[in-house]
C-alpha cells in the first residue's frame, strides 16, 4: 500500500509492504522494519528496534486532520491529501486552523493531573493534560495557541481511548 503523508508542512511517500518477520515501511525510499500491535484502542509500534505508542484521532470528525499522538506527544497529520488541499484546510503544521480543536486521550487511562483551567490562554504545544496509560505517564499537548473553551475531565477520572478532555478555541 502506498499513501502519501502530510506532517508539519512536509509531505512524504510511505509504502507499506507485508513481510515474513512483520512490515517493512518505506518512507521517501528509506526502508525500516516495522511491527504493529492493537493495545487498547491505540498501537504498539516498534520500528526498527525503537518501540513508540500510537494513537490515531481525526480532528474534528470528518475533517480529513488527523491527531496522531506519538508517546504522549501531538502531531498534526493528513493521509493521502495532496499539498494544496491540506493548505485549502488551513494547516500550519501544528493542528492550527479555524474552529475548535480538541485534546482527546490517545488510548484508555487516567487523569493524574489537569494543567489548564477554562478560560487559559495556551501556546501550542502547551502541556494541557497528564494521563497514566499502561504504567507510563504522558503529557498531552496543546494541538495549537488558543483558549481553553471546556475542561471535560478531573484528576483521578478514567476516561477511555478516545475521550475528549479538552477543547481549544
């Protein structure tokens, strides 16, 4: 399978092919090794002996932008988009755009602390939410500068893979 991916601002070929030992993933012609396992709502990826944790979220629903969290940490991505439709979106490399935006929990867990109140000015990339996840805690970001439009969670709350915790105006 071949698609063709947009992460901040940089689009790059991925080839995808099945092989005896797992995947191999070829990006921009550079070949990796690869596994991937179901966890939760989420993946396990392990790619060329480095293991990543992997939620995948589109941001809003039917948008085309995709929240991709990578070991806690937000990226905004587009699969199979040209250029000139991603840009047509709006997108600046952070999740930027118009409308609200959303932090949701990348894979089931629980709130071990709330770092933003209503109401608060954020940068993008700003620590917004800390989620324990299988015995690791994880720093959910900010996908863009904004403000805090609704807080949906409290510390000591689980929430499932998925959940919406904050929203960003």
């Amino acid at each position: 399978m071949t698609y063709e991916v947009e992460i901040n601002g940089r689009t790059r070929r991925v080839d995808i092919e099945r092989s005896a030992g797992g995947l191999i993933v070829v990006v921009d012609g550079q070949r990796h090794a690869a596994d991937v396992t179901p966890v939760n709502g989420a993946f396990s990826l392990i790619l060329d002996h480095k293991s990543y944790d992997i939620a995948v979220h589109e941001d809003p629903p039917a948008s085309g932008n995709l929240s991709v969290h990578v070991n806690g940490r937000v990226v905004g991505a587009a699969v199979g988009m040209s250029r000139g439709a991603w840009a047509r979106r709006g997108h600046d490399g952070a999740a930027a755009g118009h409308g609200p935006h959303t932090v949701t929990a990348p894979m089931p867990g629980k709130i071990v602390k709330v770092l933003v109140a209503r109401g608060d000015a954020v940068a993008a990339r700003q620590g917004v939410v800390v989620v324990e996840a299988m015995k690791m805690e994880n720093e959910l970001r900010s996908p863009r500068a904004g403000t805090v439009a609704d807080v949906r969670t409290s510390e000591g709350a689980s929430v499932e893979a998925g959940a919406v915790l904050v929203v960003i105006e």
